[in-house]
C-alpha cells in the first residue's frame, strides 16, 4: 500500500492506475498438479497474487465421532504466508482467514459429491505466497482446480473473482490499491454451468443498483475463470 | 454428442444430450449428460463414459486387490486396501477352519504389515468394503503373500500394467522370471523366481514405475523390453 492516498484511481480516460479498462480483468495463470505429494494441488496467479492449493483425501477422518456416515466432510484451511504483504503478517490462523476458510469451504462443497465418500475427510489447503486483494476468490478457483485433479468427483468447477467500487465506477477483479482504497469489495463464487451462486458477500458501501452491477460483472469474470481453469486441467494431459 | 472420443474433459463439462446412454465418471441433469471427473471421454456408438485421468482407487466388487494389514481386531483384521477406508476381512471370509475367538488373538494366522490378496467382496452404501481371500475362482492363489516385494502405483494406471490382452503384465514375468500379482488398487506384488532375486525384483519395481511415467506412449512394452534385457545381465 501506498504511503499516500493516490489522487485518483481512475483516470480522466477512464482507466485504471494500473491501465486496465473497468471490465477488465488481471492477468490470469493456473496451472494443475504442482505438488507431489498431494493428491491434487494446483497453482493460481492473478495479476501479483501468488495462490498455492493441495487437496489431500478423500480418506479417513479422525477422530471418529466427525465421521459422516452419509456424505465426506469438506475441510478447509486458508493461510497466507507471513511474507505475503507489505507489513509482516502474523503467522498463523486470524479472524480473518477463519473466515475465509469457512466461507471457501461452503463455496467449494456444492459441487463435490460428497455422498460418494461417506465417512470420509477431504482437505483443502491453500497458501497464499503473495496477496493482491481477491485472495479468497483466487483461493476458490485454485481449490477448485485441485479437486479436479485429485480425482474427486464434482458437479461443476467453482470459478470465482471479484467486483468493487473505485472512484463511483464499478469495477471487475480490483487489485491492491483499489481494494485498500476503494469503496467496496464484491467475491462472488459460482457453478457456471448452471449459474448457481455458491459464495457471494459485500463489504462497503454500493446503492442497490451498483451491487447488481457489480453481480454481473463478478459473474463475467467467473466465466473467464473458468475457461482458464478448464484449459489448466487439459494442458496437464497434453492437450491445448 | 458434444466431445469426440478420447478428448479429455472436466468436471460439469457437457458431454452430450437427448438419447444417449450415461455411464460411469458422468451425471445427468434435465436430459443432459455432464463429466463428473477429469478423465478421457469413451464414445461408443450412443454410450458415453469418462475414464478417469486420476482419483482415488474405488473399489468394486470382484476386484482382485493387494492389501496390507492394518490392524487385527476381535474377528476382523482391518487391510489397507489405498481405498479411502480401510477394508475388512472377517474370519469367515479368511479361513477354513473353525477358531475360538475368545481363546485365539488372530495375529497368530496374519499380523500387522502382513501383504495379502484378497477379493472384494462387496461394498455397501456406507462404503463398508469386505474383502475375501476364500474366492473360489479368483485369479492367482488369494491370501499371504510372502517375500518379494511391493510396489505402488497410480490405481487408473493399472490397465497399462496389464496392457492390451496382458501383454504387458506378460513380458515382464517373462523377462524377469518374477511372479507378479497386479491389485486393482494399484498395489503391485513382484517376488522373483530365479537369481539374483533383490536385484530382480528392484529392476521390476524400476521397470513399473516407469509404465507409470511413460503410460501415455505407444510402443512402451517393446521399448521396456530391450531395456530390461539389457539391464538383466548378471
């Protein structure tokens, strides 16, 4: 962040500090199976976000009396690494990533067929190495991606990213600056075969009119999201 | 039809609709067929089914698997089996003779670490998965397996260990004069007829790994056959 306030975040010709147009989104980059050891990991970076996730299971959950016995409980656990911001961030779990995590968990379990795996846990971890704002979508995505490649059998892919308010114009998928000085924050989640919402929040101030533009507008960057996603998971086994 | 056989394709990705017949690795919602994995769709005539590309290993009944004692229970001995719980192996379905549970600790007849291979007997709804090493018919003589060693693989990799009408599975036991066991789990049992048995068995378990690797190439049983020629001279 900044010492100073930038003057402005979008400039007279409408674009912003870092030259993208309002509908415009980050570079995007996944890639799928970057760990070994994992059953399924993949790797997201969205503009300098820096996103790790690893799907571990489905296997036995211990200790027993958390057992489902008709369906795999979702266990998520979201981190970011103390070097990821400016200012050292204190190791270990917050507020904050308690929330992320529980949020992110019941974004991703819509579209995992849980009941296949009774009395079974799958985890998801994700690290972020390097925060960007829209971490928790970028989480989402690179989540979703690793269950895909551990095998585990879902409905659809989750895509997610983010909308706000910058300077009274709505944009998609704000980045560090808008997001610290910006006037809100839209993550929104979803299937995007059928469209289903799994993750949608607010924080900051929008008329009812720019929240649903800003809806449209997270929903059209899931969709690029997910084209991306599908690609990461082809491009593993040879293809594109 | 949406995708063109062998295409690789993703979760909710759409496969086909209207009169097609849905099979395994794929979902249907309003008369539609969708991808439940990330796999290799099989498009044959109206069928449809994904082939999974990586996943746990799923059990099914009658499949011949590779297990590792777990834990020996009262009447049961708990084998791991790399499904996502272990599977159980109850006294009945292990031996032939009648024995006093309260008198006898089971691991007088298979103790933990012990390998066996066994059959899958059934799975129930809640994933319960019995196995059995009295089969009458199964494949190879079910039961401890002793010596050798093990080795294991991706479970969807399995099919290329056997190869095209268990030419692959064939060549090696032939090459490396070792009797060779293939769970369906992916867990590989190699015990060597002849000598030099360790080294034997260690170029088979290299010669495995290496169909895991390269399982996508044509040409791979000729290709590890010159190689292990020539690495078995000893």
């Amino acid at each position: 962040m900044p010492e100073e306030e930038p003057e402005r975040l979008i400039s007279e010709d409408g674009l912003r500090l870092d030259g993208r147009k309002p509908d415009e989104m980050r570079p995007l980059k996944i890639k799928a199976g970057v760990l070994k050891r994992a059953d399924g990991s993949a790797y997201v970076e969205l503009g300098a976000n820096r996103i790790v996730a690893a799907v571990y299971g489905p296997r036995e959950l211990h200790p027993r009396h958390k057992q489902k016995p008709d369906r795999a409980v979702v266990r998520f656990r979201y981190n970011m690494a103390p070097f990821s911001v400016d200012e050292r961030k204190r190791p270990g779990p917050d507020r904050r990533s308690i929330e992320i995590s529980k949020l992110s968990k019941e974004a991703l379990e819509p579209a995992i067929f849980t009941e296949y795996y009774p009395r079974t846990a799958i985890d998801i971890f994700v690290e972020v190495l390097q925060a960007d704002a829209g971490t928790r979508c970028a989480g989402i995505t690179a989540a979703s991606v690793a269950l895909a490649d551990a095998g585990i059998e879902m409905r659809d892919l989750v895509a997610a990213c983010a909308a706000g308010k910058v300077d009274g114009h709505i944009v998609l998928d704000p980045m560090y600056y808008e997001d610290g000085y910006g006037e809100a924050d839209v993550p929104l989640a979803m299937m995007p075969k059928e469209g289903e919402i799994t993750l949608l929040q607010m924080d900051g101030d929008m008329t009812p009119e720019e929240f649903k533009k800003a809806v449209k507008l997270a929903k059209k960057g899931c969709k690029i999201v997910y084209k991306e996603q599908r690609r990461a998971l082809k491009r593993k086994y040879g293809e594109e | 039809m949406h995708v063109k056989d062998r295409e690789v394709v993703t979760p909710g990705e759409r496969l086909a609709e209207g009169q097609v017949v849905a099979s395994e690795g794929t979902y249907m919602e309003k008369d539609k067929v969708y991808s439940k994995v990330t796999g290799l769709a099989d498009v044959q005539g109206r069928t449809i089914r994904v082939i999974p590309l990586a996943g746990p290993y799923r059990p099914t009944p009658g499949d011949l698997v590779v297990g590792v004692v777990q834990e020996v229970r009262f009447s049961t001995w708990l084998v791991d089996i790399r499904a996502p719980l272990p599977a159980i192996l109850h006294v009945s379905n292990a031996l032939e003779e009648e024995v006093d549970l309260i008198e006898t600790d089971l691991s007088k007849y298979f103790k933990e670490g012990d390998v066996l291979a066994a059959v899958v007997k059934d799975v129930n709804p809640v994933q319960r998965i019995e196995i059995s090493i009295l089969e009458e018919d199964a494949p190879v003589r079910l039961g401890r397996l002793e010596g050798g060693r093990v080795v294991d693989i991706d479970p969807v990799k399995v099919p290329r260990v056997i190869g095209r009408e268990g030419s692959m599975i064939k060549m090696l036991k032939r090459e490396l004069k070792c009797d060779i066991i293939v769970g369906a789990n992916g867990r590989i049992y190699v015990k060597a007829r002849e000598e030099p048995k360790r080294e034997r068995e260690a170029l088979a378990a290299r010669a495995l790994r290496e169909i895991e690797r390269r399982s996508h190439l044509e040409g791979l049983t000729d290709w590890l056959k010159s190689n292990i020629r020539r690495l078995s001279r000893w």
